[in-house]
C-alpha cells in the first residue's frame, strides 16, 4: 500500500469534506468492513471544547517541531492553488519500530495532540493515522501496563484519552498494513474509514493473557 497512492485518496476525501460538508455524527465506512468510529455510549455530537486543552498540559495550537513516538506531516496536492485554497492531508505516522508501534502514554499523547491539532487546521480536510509494513500498531505497550496495579490503572481511567480519538470532526483514515492487534486494532476501529494492505492483519489477541479489549473493541469489532 503505497502512501502517495493513501494521500491521493485522503485528498479526494479532503475536497469532498469541504463540499459537502461533514459531520462528526456522519455514518462511518470502511473498504473493508465498516467501522465504527464512535463509541457506542457516546454522544455523536462534534468534538466538545475540551479537545482544545490537552489533559497533560500540552498546548494544542500549534504542532511540536517534533514528537518522540510519531511523525507527522502537512501534505497538499499540487494543484496550482494557494495553501489556503487547497484541501490538506494531515499524515500521522506512529513510530516505535522497536516495538512495532506498541501504543505506550508517551505514543498516545503524541497522537492525540498531533491529530487534535489537524483537527482545527482549517487547511486540512481529512487525516491518515499510519505505522509501518510491518505494523500498524501491535497493541498496548504491556510491559509499561504491567506495572500497574488494578487501582492505579481505575483511578487513571486509562483509556479515557483514547476516545478523543473518535470526537474527532474531521474525517479519519487508518492506513493498515501489517499487525494491528489489540490496541492498535481498536484504534483502527476508531477511524472512520480502513484501508488495508495485502498483509494487514487484525486481531484481539489480549484475551489469551485474560485481558479484555478496555477501548471499546468488544462493541466496534461485532460491527466491522
């Protein structure tokens, strides 16, 4: 699954966004499947104003010069117009290749301010969450959540940032190939739209280690 070729879609689906218009309560469709993007107990209502403020601190008006697990880019087609005519592609690449992508707090705090970012870019359309050929995401990082004991994990209610990731307003793609297990399955699931390659595969391998999916994936997978 060549990117250009991801992008080139993506774009046609940023122009489509602003003309016709899109909503966050929009139904979710898939290449393969269909997705289901918004948890099912949450409202459908656009993203709410709290997006806006990160939970960590982090200031999301602006995108860091640099993130430690993702890359990220502001791509336009090269169409002759201005940048503020154009529909832009917001491309987040998750990066820890050691770990095949393994959704850790530092990876999912990066993601979230990233995407939350492109969310309020009038100059982009529509994002792309990718990994790499060999994983999209393997799952959740469980040697950091193995440290953790059953109160500390409650009381963080850990998997509340993942949602943000649904409340997005903007149209999500999630470009799979490779593993996407686990967690990384369930943020597929979160996306809008799935396009995946030849050797993308799909699972929830955690409930062999007695771990049920925690970020929705019983719900969304019944409807993909």
């Amino acid at each position: 699954m060549a990117t250009s070729s991801m992008i080139r879609q993506a774009s046609r689906i940023s122009a489509f966004r602003v003309s016709r218009g899109w909503s966050a309560s929009a139904p979710a469709a898939t290449i393969a499947g269909s997705s289901s993007r918004t948890h099912p107990t949450a409202s459908t209502s656009t993203a709410p104003s709290s997006l806006l403020t990160f939970h960590r601190g982090l200031s999301t008006t602006t995108l860091k010069d640099s993130y430690d697990h993702v890359l990220v880019e502001r791509r336009f087609s090269d169409d002759g117009h201005s940048q503020e005519e154009k529909c832009g592609v917001g491309l987040i690449t998750l990066n820890r290749p050691k770990a095949l992508n393994a959704l850790c707090d530092g990876l999912f705090d990066d993601l979230i301010h990233a995407a939350t970012v492109l969310d309020e870019d009038d100059a982009i359309g529509c994002l792309v969450v990718t990994g790499s050929q060999k994983a999209f995401a393997a799952g959740a990082d469980i040697a950091e959540m193995s440290k953790r004991e059953f109160s500390m994990a409650y009381k963080s209610n850990m998997f509340a940032d993942w949602a943000k990731m649904a409340n997005l307003k903007k149209p999500v793609i999630a470009a799979v190939n490779g593993f996407a297990l686990g967690g990384g399955c369930e943020l597929a699931m979160q996306c809008d739209m799935i396009v995946a390659g030849d050797k993308a595969k799909f699972g929830q391998p955690e409930i062999n280690l007695g771990v049920i999916p925690g970020a929705g994936g019983t719900q969304r997978l019944i409807r993909a």
